[in-house]
C-alpha cells in the first residue's frame, strides 16, 4: 500500500514536470513589448516604438541628438519604410501653436518664421503682447 502511494506520488510529480516542460519549451504566448525607449552609451540616439491601433502596423520614431533629426518609420508585414525625416530645432523652441497652423502640413522653414515672429513678439498664436524679460542682474551684489 505504501509503494504504492510513493509510485502514485512520483507520477504526479513526474507529469507536472513533464508539463511545466512543455509550457517552457512553447513560449510565451503574449506579444512582445512596445514603447520602449532605448539608447546609446552616449545618449546620441534615442529610439521610441509603439504599436498600431490595428491593421498590423507599428510606429518606430529614431531621434539624434546631435543634428536634432527625428525619423519616422512604419512597419507592415515584413517590411519597414521611412515615412519622413525632420529637423526638430524650432519645433522644440515654439511656445504657442496657433490651431490655424497646427490643421496644416507646416515646413521646418514654416516653424522657424513662427518661432522667430513669437520671439519679436508678434506671436500668431498669443495676445500679441511681448512678454516682460526679468530685469538683468547687477554685479557685486
């Protein structure tokens, strides 16, 4: 009666492992991880991936640091293509968007007049008033 339990015992056990083997060996049945941002040792590159909403497509965005370049890439499939590349320098330094503007496909040389009208003053998108720049500081205070 008791080997017979122990032989009972180490079959169970057997087939539990036997079973947790093959769950292992399969893999794992969720999909891999996405918007992830990676970069270099150096922190020149940084890489942002997302997932579509449907269709089967996945958005990737690469961004130098250095030239301040962002490209877009979309994957279908097997394959990926570039959807565009841009230089970023003034769309980080605009301060209000006017929505007019933000309807239409705007240029980097669009983004820069913007940028530079919003620096004079003359902002399409705010209340045209300049802004009040803090009083310089005095030496040997």
């Amino acid at each position: 009666m008791r080997q017979n339990l122990l032989i009972g015992l180490a079959l169970s056990c057997a087939i539990l492992l036997a079973l947790n083997l093959l769950v292992a060996l399969k893999g794992p049945t969720y999909p891999a991880a996405f918007g992830q941002g990676v970069g270099t040792p150096t922190g020149q590159v940084a890489i942002a991936a997302v997932p579509g909403t449907g269709g089967g497509e996945n958005y990737c965005w690469v961004y130098d640091v250095a030239s301040q370049h962002l490209a877009s890439y979309v994957q279908r499939g097997q394959g990926i293509e570039l959807k565009g590349v841009r230089m970023i320098t003034f769309d980080l330094e605009i301060r209000d968007l006017d929505a007019k503007l933000a309807s239409k496909r705007l240029s980097v040389k669009d983004i820069e007049g913007e940028v530079k009208k919003q620096k004079s003053g003359g902002s399409s998108g705010s209340t045209g008033k300049k802004e009040k720049e803090p009083p310089p500081e005095e030496e040997g205070k």
